[in-house]
C-alpha cells in the first residue's frame, strides 16, 4: 500500500505540473480525504445490504452441500462462520477457510475435515462460476482486457528445468519404494486420514440434493458481488458515468487482485482497478481514491463489522449442536 500510494503521488505530482496546478496543491492524501467526504452515502449504504444478502445465499449453498453430506446445521451458524472466516483474511491470506470449517465445526459438533471439504466445493462453485463472469466481460468489452496485457502485463512463459525435473522424479521413486514405512508413521496416518475426510466431503457433490437452489444461490452471490462494486462506482462521481458493461470489466479486473494471496486484497485490489479505469480514460488520481473507495467500503469495514458482530454473536450464544440430518 505504501509503494501504490508513492507511485500514485508521484503521478499525481506530474498531473498536476502538465496542468499548472501549484505542487503544494497536489497532496494524494488530500484528494483522498475530499473524495471520501464528498461520497453519495445512500450508494454506499447499499453496499451493506449486498453484502448481507450475497452471504445470505453463500450460507444457503453451504447448507445444501452440508445436508447433501448428511449434516443437518443452522442457518445462524452457517451465516457466522462466513463472517468470521472473512474477517480471518484480512490477518492472513487464505486462512479463513481454515477459520470457517473450524468455527462452523465447533459450532455444530461437526468433523472439520469434511466440512473443510465442503468448503472446497464451495471455491469449486465459485471459481467456475467467475471464470464465466470473466468470459462474459470479455464478450461485452474485450478491448481492456487487450489492452491490459498490451500495455501493463504479459502471459508468462514456460520453461522447463531439466535439475528440477530429475529431483521430482527422485522423489517420486524414492516415496514409491518405502512408501509401506511411510505410511505406517502416525504423522503420514494423520495426514492420510484428513484428506480422506476432505475426498469423503467432497465426493458429496455426486448426490447434490436441491440443485436448483445450489445453482440459483451461486448466481445471487456473484450478482449482488457485481451490484456492490457498482453502488460504490455509483457514489463517486468520476466513476457514477460508467456504463454496466465497463463496471462488470473493472469489477472483473479487481476481483483478479482479491484472489492474488494479499490480506482482503490489500494492495493487488487497488493496483488492478486503478489499471483498468486508466484504460477507460479514468485520470489515475480519481482511479486511486475509487480504489480505496471500494475497497474501504466492500472489502474492509463490511468485513470488520459483519465479522466483530458476528464473534460477539458466538460468544454470547449457546444452542443444540447440529445433528445427522435424517436421509429420506
């Protein structure tokens, strides 16, 4: 964030130099804070309700998965785990799963290892499903995507190490040969037992009941995603003129940065919506504070504050575990 904000400044600085604009009156911070002040705050405060109601339908799903596999939860359960794993992420990227099949096991008196893997289908569920919201932004405007890795990035190559591939090979043969004594040390029995319990929770999908309603749920959840990226382009001004067809393509180039491992998107968010609104001739000052803007209002404060309500929810609440749901 440091490095975004001094490279940002320094644009800013030869911006305001091209168009007369005294150097002492071309602080980023500043425009930073008048831009948050001058905010439409009805946009923003829809940005909450989408991020209620898109969690909504990832609590539905997860339930489905985890009836599916026999386990018959509470929808306040499932709800808070979300939350609480969302709100691990911005301590460290990629632990709230972890967080939230632990929380959810806790809270139901399930085996975390195939809640784990449910958790698993449901970023299965998710990746397909954005990769067709990409192949969508494409269709609709492919011209920055064009663009993108014309000017800002290219496809890496790939290359082969003959050393790296022998040792691979080594290693596989060795693990082969004394695989029987491997797999006797409590530690490999361990390891092996876990992601049996994940394969078991994921093999679940096969027998997915209410299909209908896991694939409804998966399509809300990336609709009210894209509807909350476009309450915040709503709010500031500079950004409220974008067409729908250019809000999902910058929606899509930022969502590329959140899975980039970096707390909540921290830092890759902001790089890559700030690129893809230069593309749309979106003056990079104003790309900044969008940045910030979206990631503030989406990405942070409805992490902390749907994650803290939902730890002090835990903590005061007791309630029956979650029970075998009874299969028909």
């Amino acid at each position: 964030m440091y490095v975004l904000y001094t490279k940002n400044q320094e644009a800013y600085l030869a911006h305001c130099m091209e168009n007369g604009i005294p150097t002492e009156a071309c602080s980023l911070w500043n425009k930073l804070r008048d831009d948050f002040r001058h905010l439409n705050y009805g946009w923003i405060s829809l940005i909450f309700v989408g991020f209620a109601l898109t969690n909504y339908s990832r609590a539905i799903r997860w339930q489905i998965l985890l009836n599916t596999m026999g386990f018959k939860t509470r929808f306040t359960s499932a709800y808070s785990s979300i939350f609480v794993g969302y709100l691990a992420n911005l301590g460290f990227p990629r632990i709230g799963e972890f967080v939230r099949a632990g929380v959810m096991a806790r809270q139901e008196q399930l085996p975390a290892d195939k809640v784990f893997g449910s958790i698993l289908l449901d970023r299965l569920a998710d990746i397909t499903t954005f990769f067709m919201l990409v192949g969508l932004a494409v269709v609709i405007d492919p011209g920055p995507f064009r663009s993108f890795f014309t000017q800002f990035a290219k496809l890496p190559s790939i290359q082969v190490n003959g050393v790296v591939l022998g040792l691979v090979v080594v290693a596989l043969s060795l693990f082969w040969i004394f695989r029987e004594a491997l797999f006797r040390l409590s530690l490999i029995r361990k390891m092996t037992s876990l992601i049996a319990g994940v394969w078991e929770g994921m093999r679940s999908i096969k027998n997915l009941e209410r299909r209908n309603a896991f694939v409804l749920h998966t399509l809300l959840i990336w609709v009210w995603f894209y509807m909350m990226f476009a309450f915040a382009c709503k709010a500031f001004e500079p950004t409220s003129s974008l067409g729908l067809g250019q809000m999902l393509v910058v929606y899509v180039f930022g969502s590329f940065g959140v899975f980039i491992p970096s707390p909540g998107g921290m830092g890759t968010f902001h790089y890559l919506v700030i690129v893809s609104l230069s593309i749309y001739g979106i003056q990079q000052a104003d790309a900044f504070s969008f940045a910030n803007i979206a990631f503030t209002w989406g990405q942070f404060l409805c992490l902390v504050v749907f994650g803290t309500a939902s730890l002090l929810w835990i903590f005061r609440s007791g309630g029956t575990p979650g029970v075998p749901a009874q299969k028909s």
